[in-house]
C-alpha cells in the first residue's frame, strides 16, 4: 500500500492564532482582495510576522491594485482574537514580464511537481490522522471563541496506532490566571469527548508548561511553512511548494488540487482503494511532462492512468475552469488543511 494505516505514526495541527497560519490567513484574504476587484489577477503573497511587525512581500499583476493591505491585515489578525494593530510594511512589487508572460498564454508559471492522494474510508477519503488532528484543531477554536479564557495560539499533535488514538498532546493559549486542570477537564468534557474515545487515550493539554503568550509576540511566523498540516500530515508525498497567497496560475497550487480532485474521485467510485498521483510541469508548458499513478495495486497503475488522461485535463487553464479557481474562495482553505472541507470544489464526488 501507498500508506499503511496499521503502522504508527504521529499528525499535528495548529490553531487559527498560530503565527505561521496567522500568515496563511493573510496572504490568502489579500489573494481574495485582488480576485474580487479582478478575477485574472496574479499573486505570490508571502508574509513574514514577529513582534507588532509583519511583512508583505511577494508579486503582484493585476488591472486593479486599489486593495487596502493595511485594513485587510489587521480585519484578519483581529477577526483570529488579537486585540493589537500590526505594524505593516509593504514590500509588494509588480510579476515580472517573464513570468507574466507564460501564464497568460495557458502555461504553466513555473516548473514543479505536486501530488494528490485518497484512501477509501469515512474520514473525506485522508488518513485519519491529518483528518483527526486538523479536526480537533477546528473545533477548539470554535470552542475557544465562546469562552473568556482561551486565546488564539495553540497546537495539536496526534498519535495513531492501529488506526485509532494512541496519544494526544494539545497545547493551548490562555489567560494567565486560569489553571491547568480547569483547562484539561474543560477541554476533553466539551470539545474531545463529542470528537473521540477518551478512556484509552494518554491526552496531555499544556502539562509542560503555561501558555501565556502567543502569536507574533510569541514566535516568528512565516507563509506557507505548516505544508504538511495544509496536505496530508507528512504521510504521502509532499510537492516543492507550498499554496496560500498563490493565485490559481500557480501548478503549486491548482496542480496539486485537481491532482486530489483526481484521486479522490478514482478512489470514491470504487476504482481503487487508494490512489496518488504525481504531476510535474515544465515552465511555460501547457501540458503536464509527467503524470504518474500508484494505487495499491501497481499492476492497475498504466491501465488506470490511461483512464486518468481519458477523463481529466491537466492543462493548467482547464484546472482553473473546471475547480473554479478564479474565484475569491481562498481564505477558508487556510486553515485546517486544504482537504478537509468536502464542500471545496476540488473535493467534489463526480460520477467516472
């Protein structure tokens, strides 16, 4: 198999106030921005937060570049739990010709390869660690948000063994006056007991240490560095690139959407029980140099990739037609993994 769900292995995800997915959030609520004053607009967004200071650097080509970053960052870092104003300096320049140029004729804006995968099973077709781990991750904010005590930074990590929960350590910001065991039996009473079985599980919430300060006070966070919580939890093969602020021209991004979109939809109508495939793009190029499949049944693999190339186009533009990627839809997939919501258009069931 392509990931056995037998071996132990260990998932984590990260709060919506984590400084590198406070930049996730960032640079794609500015992609949204241009998209929504010009749906052909192309950006690369990165951020860079510390302290009360954050860094907007990246590329940008659009007809329309009335956007307010100023009010767009700090709606989002207060919209997380924030209370402070950031201290922002834009360093935003215009794509170059080059690379302007390629995308607008229907090629691919850079070299590289990205990878999509699906199992069969009840937890959106992921392994059940990246979907448990990003899952719990979700419904603690939503937990943090109706009460007083809890504050925006925290992580989550994940132990699997057999398919079920071996151990779960979850860390958390919070008011300095709070105690440790309030905040242990508080969070498994109403958050983990309605996710999972607490009884045979080791959890540890903040043991370690009390978790006052967070965010950029805390850390230095930085735009695409939580890849792995964003794919598939390190346990299938990861592409060069990460995806937030990157417009839909990007093969890092689109690319590895419809690369899931594909696997899933094998997998989903019975063709496979597990599948990934592999696409790889040359600069410029509108057709992908390289398209592979591995299921869990190599002999199937040519067979089906011939099936593959039957049904989907890869060209870069149709990937963008077909998942609707012009769209302002960017800002939700920050967080809590790219593949998680079965609502997303790339995570859509269609019949092959």
């Amino acid at each position: 198999m392509i990931f056995d769900k037998l071996d132990k292995y260990t998932t984590e995800s990260v709060l919506q106030g984590h400084p590198d997915k406070i930049c996730d959030q960032i640079s794609d609520a500015l992609l949204d921005a241009y998209l929504m004053q010009d749906c052909n607009a192309h950006t690369a967004i990165e951020c860079l937060g510390s302290g009360n200071n954050l860094i907007v650097a990246g590329e940008i080509s659009t007809q329309n570049k009335r956007v307010d970053i100023e009010k767009i960052v700090n709606d989002v870092y207060q919209s997380i739990g924030y209370c402070e104003k950031l201290n922002i300096l834009n360093l935003l320049t215009s794509q170059s010709r080059q690379l302007n140029d390629a995308v607008m004729n229907g090629g691919a804006g850079d070299q590289g390869i990205v990878y999509g995968y699906a199992i069969n099973n009840q937890y959106n077709f992921l392994p059940y660690g990246a979907y448990i781990s990003n899952l719990i991750a979700k419904e603690i904010d939503t937990y943090r948000k109706s009460v007083d005590y809890l504050l925006p930074d925290g992580k989550v990590q994940v132990t699997i063994s057999e398919n079920s929960i071996e151990q779960l350590i979850i860390n958390i910001q919070h008011k300095e006056n709070i105690r440790p065991d309030f905040i242990e039996d508080d969070i498994k009473q109403k958050v983990l007991t309605q996710l999972i079985d607490c009884k045979n599980v080791d959890i540890q919430i903040n043991r370690k240490s009390r978790f006052y300060k967070g965010g950029f006070i805390n850390d230095t966070g930085l735009t695409g560095r939580k890849i792995m919580t964003d794919t598939y939890g390190g346990l299938v093969t990861h592409g060069g690139g990460a995806f937030s602020g990157k417009d839909p021209s990007k093969i890092d991004r689109s690319a590895a959407y419809m690369a899931r979109f594909v696997a899933k939809n094998i997998v989903a109508n019975g063709l496979e029980k597990e599948c990934k495939i592999a696409v790889a793009y040359l600069f410029g190029e509108k057709q992908p140099t390289m398209l592979k499949v591995s299921t869990d049944k190599e002999s199937n693999s040519t067979k089906l990739k011939q099936f593959i190339l039957s049904k989907f186009d890869f060209r870069p533009n149709a990937i963008i037609e077909l998942l609707q990627l012009k769209n302002p839809i960017y800002r939700p997939t920050s967080i809590y993994g790219h593949f998680s919501n079965p609502n997303y258009n790339w995570e859509q069931i269609i019949s092959l």
